[in-house]
C-alpha cells in the first residue's frame, strides 16, 4: 500500500476509470431497505441465490443471454424447480427496475467527483460487469455523458478481471495503463486484474463498508491506495454541489462538543444515538469557511465510531455535506494530542503546517496537539471561561507556576500560534486576518 497522497497519483495521470456498482452507485441504497432482493421476490435461499449468480455470472455478463426472463429463470430453477414462470417473469422486471433506479439516481457525490476531475481534464472511463437487465438504464443515466469511454461487459463479451477489456478501456482513451488509475470496490477481483495491466489501483471501501465490511481486509491487498469517499480523488473536492477547492488550505474540526453536542448519556457509535444535535453555528460556520476557500476536515478521537458511521451521524444533522475528509483514531492508529495523530493527517492533505488549523474544546487534545506539531488552533470555548484571551499569551502576560488566568489551562510554551472563541462564528474572522497577515 503506498503511501503518497492519492491526489497527488491522480494528478499524473491522463485518465481515471470507475467500476459501476458500489463504486459509484448502490443497488441498495437506492432500492431502500423494505423492499424485496430478487431471491426474496423469489421466495429462495440468499446464499443459494448468490452461488448461481457466481456460476452462471460468465454467460450473463458476457452478453451470452440476453433474456431477462431466461436468465432469472435458469437460476431460479436450478434452487426451487416449482417457481412459477409469472413469479420469474414479474422478479426479472423487478431486477431492472431496481438496477434502472441505482443508475439514474447517481449520488451526488459521485457526479461532483467525476464533474471535478473532468474539470482537471481527465479522461475518464467505464468498466463494468452487467447483465442486460443491469444496465438497461444507462442511456438515461445522469453521468453517462462525462465518460469518454463506456465498456459494458455485456456489451463487448468481455468481464472483470481479464486483461483484454481494460485494455479495451485503454485503447477507446487512447492512454498507456501507466498513464491511467482504476477506481473500484474490488469485487470480482477487478483490482489486481487492474494492476496486472499496469493501472494504479484504488480500492473505494466506503459503499462495501456498510454491506460487507468483512471483505475489506481482502480487497484491499489487491490495491495501491484505498479511499473511502470518492471526493478524496479530487484535492480540496467535496462530493457535492457546494465543494470548494481548498485555496486556503484546512480546517481540522475536533467532533464532540464542537460541531456536534457529546450527550454523556449515550454510548457506543453517535449515529446510533437517538438524540443527535448540532453545535449552535455550527453548519453557519463551516458554509462561511469553506466560501472562504478552505478546505473542512473531522479530526476526532471518538473510538466508538469508523468514518462512514461518522458520517451518518453528521448526516442526521446535515452537516455531512460540509466536511470533506474525516480522520478518526480508530482508522489513523493514533490518539490526539500525540505527534502521530496530527503527522498522519498533514501526509494525507500533502500540506505545510502554516496552511492547517486545528479548532476544538479540548485544551490538551486539540490545541496544545496542534500547536506542538506546528499547526495554529483556535480554542473553542462557549460561554466556559468568560476571561479568556483572544490570543495566545506573550511572556510576560502568562500566569506563573502552570497556573493560568480565570482558572483556564496554561498557553502552549512553545508552538505555533492560538487564538480563543466563544462562538463557533467568530472563526472565519480568525482565519481572514490569518490570511491577511500571510
């Protein structure tokens, strides 16, 4: 697994190509959680299902049958010979239906990312394994138009991980393997079949993540970098419509008690909580400093939670689409305030320090983390310690002994600069007259 910034690969490439399903788009996720797989729509076996979706994959993906209603069928058949045609007949239409909504409705993340690195001049490609049922839709897809090469392997007879339908992909670009990077989930072993052509492999975890997280640790041995949202291919990119580019550089917000209300009352993951809040101004702030052209970043210890149950909890507040990367210890191996946490998220952003800010509650954690690794912070402090300073105290105005005014916790000896708020608002005025000093 390398260790470069992935950004920084995807700005040496020509070309980026996508896998289709659970890379960019969720078949669950659109077709929603009450409503019926085809093995239930079958009335058989989920684990039988799947075995004859595995054996007969080749015929099907490769274009070999292209009857909806035969293809359900031998499968179906083959577990329960007594499934009636109409039931076979109405679960191949259902299976469209459900595959059409996951391919019209593309998240909108996916379409900021690709929108954003089109904007980069990139090339970008599609490589998928699909059925005709799966990929009836695509004309009326809401990305089709930003691929300058499509290969359905339904299509063109070819599937993941032969070698010859990258190479397909490849030529229709009219870009070398090394001059090109492939994104996908990793099923069907499409990631090493990538890097066997000679393409950079990302694996995308964050889909599969929540649907089968016990093959992460597979998959991800097949890939160069992994990524959890498609928005960390895009530098500063958020996977939305109000992303920005990081001009300024980035935020670090700390979680609990700064942008998100820490019930002590509540255990275990925050998007599971049944109260969930935001901090006052919080969505204020991060939509004023990320029009300021800063990047937002979640920089938290919180040990309950991976990013994307983060991210659900974020959601419940709607803040999720503000905050473009998500750092948490359970996935950095470290703990604010140590050197490691912070060092971790600066080889990540491949920024200096004087282009990071770390802003949080917590004293030791945040501010004194930070400003010990070099990086400016910004002491977040709601209406606790009316007698704070607005800036980090000089020599002279220090309290003796470790002692500090007011009862707070001492100034940093040494480090970078720091800066006290009351209210969440008064940060982008922090971070204007930062920038106005540079």
């Amino acid at each position: 697994m390398s260790d470069t910034p992935v950004t920084a690969v995807i700005r040496t490439k020509k070309a980026v190509v996508f896998d289709l399903f659970h890379t960019l788009t969720s078949v669950e996720s659109s077709w929603g959680d009450n409503l019926p797989s085809t093995s239930e729509f079958l009335g058989v076996d989920r684990n039988a299902w799947n075995e004859q979706l595995l054996a007969r994959s080749r015929e099907r993906l490769t274009g070999l049958k292209t009857e909806p209603a035969a293809i359900i069928g031998d499968m179906a058949l083959a577990i329960d010979p007594t499934i009636p045609d109409a039931l076979i007949r109405a679960a191949a239409e259902a299976r469209t239906a459900r595959f059409a909504a996951a391919v019209i409705d593309i998240p909108a993340e996916a379409v900021a990312a690709l929108e954003a690195l089109k904007a980069q001049g990139k090339l970008l490609g599609l490589v998928t394994n699909a059925d005709v049922m799966e990929i009836a839709a695509w004309e009326q897809s809401s990305i089709r138009h930003l691929f300058d090469s499509t290969v359905v392997s339904c299509r063109v007879g070819l599937v993941k991980p032969e070698r010859e339908i990258y190479e397909l992909a490849l030529r229709e670009l009219g870009v070398s393997a090394a001059e090109a990077v492939f994104v996908g989930d990793g099923g069907s072993g499409e990631l090493q079949g990538a890097r066997d052509v000679g393409m950079t492999a990302i694996m995308m975890a964050g889909i599969i993540r929540k649907l089968w997280p016990d093959q992460i640790e597979a998959r991800r041995g097949q890939a160069d970098f992994v990524i959890e949202r498609l928005s960390e291919l895009v530098d500063g990119t958020k996977g939305d419509d109000q992303g920005v580019g990081a001009e300024a550089g980035f935020v670090l917000f700390d979680w609990g008690n700064t942008l998100m209300v820490d019930f002590p009352e509540h255990e275990g993951p925050m998007s599971s909580w049944p109260r969930v809040e935001a901090v006052t101004h919080a969505r204020e702030t991060l939509e004023q400093v990320r029009a300021l052209g800063w990047g937002t970043a979640l920089a938290t210890n919180a040990g309950d939670s991976v990013e994307t149950d983060i991210r659900a909890a974020l959601a419940r507040v709607e803040l999720d689409p503000l905050i473009d990367r998500v750092f948490c210890s359970r996935e950095v191996a470290h703990n604010k305030p140590s050197p490691e946490f912070f060092a971790f998220i600066k080889k990540a952003l491949a920024l200096p320090d004087e282009d990071l800010v770390m802003v949080g509650d917590d004293f030791q954690k945040d501010i004194k983390g930070a400003t010990r690794c070099g990086i400016r912070a910004v002491w977040f402090r709601p209406g606790r310690w009316p007698g704070a300073p607005a800036a980090r105290p000089t020599a002279h105005e220090r309290a003796p002994a470790g002692e500090s005014q007011s009862g707070a916790p001492p100034a940093p000896q040494s480090g970078a600069e720091w800066r006290t708020i009351a209210d969440l608002l008064e940060l982008p005025g922090v971070l204007q007259t930062w920038r106005d000093r540079i």
